[in-house]
C-alpha cells in the first residue's frame, strides 16, 4: 500500500494490493489510512485520489471506509472504473490580521530586506482582509486584497495585492486555494472587478484563474518587472 504520484494527470493516488489470503481482514483499510494521513499531515497534499474496477466490491469498500467521496466512472484501460477522492482536513483558510502574514511575505515576496518593505499600504484599513493557509499549525501561505480602484475601471474594485505560499510547498495547489476564498469573500462583497499588478513569473498562474492583462508592464525598484491583470468577477 503507497501512494502514487501521476505526473501527467498531476494527481497522487492511494493503492493497495493483497495477497488473496490476507483479504477481509483489515489490512487494506488500516494502511490506506496510514498512507493518507502521511501524505495529509507530513507531505502537505491538498487532495488525494483513488479508483478501483467497478465490479471490485472489496475496494470499493475499503476506499470508502478511508472516508473518499465517489467523483465519477471512467474508462481505464478498456474497463469501467469508480473515481475517488478526498480532501485535507487538517487543511484551514481563515482570517488573520496584517502582521501574521509577515512570515510568508518577508521570505518570499521581500526576502532579506527591512520590515517596512514588506508592510502594505492600506494593510489595515477596514475594508482590507487577509486569509492565511494552514495545515494543522504551520503556516504555508497567505492572500491580502485591499479596496483600491484601477483608473480604467468602474465598480466596486479590490487590488490583490499579496499573495505567496513558502517555498518549499509551492506548486501543490495551495495558491489555487487561496485565489478561491479571497474570491469567493469578493464575491460576499459585491466586488464586481479584482486587480493585481503580478511579477512576470506569476502571470501565466493568474491567466490559468482567468485574469487578463491591461496595459504596459513596468518595472518596480527592487522587484523587477510587473504587469497589471484584472477579472471580472
């Protein structure tokens, strides 16, 4: 029993195999939650999936035992086959005030400079929310959006203004997530567009959530090159 990273489909599986003598009696079950709580708690995963032959009733009772949720029948290999998949529920997105953010800010978006580089303006206005990801009790990332409006634009606007998840957990999803809360809370506030000006190595991540770029990039001292993005909510 293991888990399973598919590079193609950028997914990672449970599995199991028994020998026949060893069947119905547990083991399947207690490994597959063992192979799922490491990869929730030590590896950091957002999501894990499993799939077993429809007419396998035995697996199928041991994935739903692991508590994984029925997503859809598909062909695998020329035989119909059940999807699965489960979520980390040791994974949390709630709300923090500005200065909690500074242990993701400062070493990824302002690493070795002062901590005036890394306090926004308009951190805490009222209007502005911070959201930070944790799993159990370490902290993996953070979103702030602040009310600014973008002169080409009419509406109630907001302007993502930070967001980065640590290096070591990034490219797992966790920036995915964050962009859906902080949405999902714009869209409580009748937002209408968000904004951001986005570092050139990030863009193509916010076009993959639908933002579009507008006007000239331009270059921001100590940071490099940025350009502006925008969505309509």
């Amino acid at each position: 029993c293991g888990l399973k990273y598919h590079p193609d489909k950028k997914i990672v599986e449970v599995g199991f195999r028994f020998y026949k003598k060893y069947w119905n009696k547990g083991f399947a079950t207690e490994s597959a939650k063992a192979c799922i709580d490491y990869g929730f708690k030590y590896i950091k995963l957002t999501e894990i999936y499993a799939h077993t032959h429809v007419e396998n009733y035995n697996s199928h009772k041991v994935i739903e035992n692991c508590r994984m949720q029925y997503i859809k029948q598909f062909d695998y290999d020329g035989i119909p086959a059940n999807l699965y998949k489960i979520k980390n529920p040791y994974l949390s997105i709630k709300k923090i005030p500005s200065k909690d953010t500074y242990a993701v800010r400062h070493p990824v978006l302002r690493k070795g400079r002062p901590i005036k580089d890394f306090v926004f303006d308009q951190d805490d206005d009222p209007d502005s929310f911070h959201r930070r990801l944790y799993i159990l009790d370490e902290l993996l990332g953070f979103i702030t959006y602040i009310k600014k409006s973008y002169p080409e634009f009419k509406g109630n606007q907001y302007q993502l203004r930070g967001m980065a998840v640590l290096e070591n957990y990034q490219k797992r999803g966790f920036g995915n997530l964050l962009i859906e809360k902080g949405e999902e809370i714009l869209k409580k506030r009748k937002a209408s567009i968000v904004w951001c000006n986005a570092r050139e190595i990030a863009v193509n991540f916010y076009e993959k959530h639908n933002y579009t770029k507008i006007g000239k990039p331009f270059v921001l001292h100590k940071i490099g090159l940025l350009f502006t993005i925008y969505k309509y909510l």
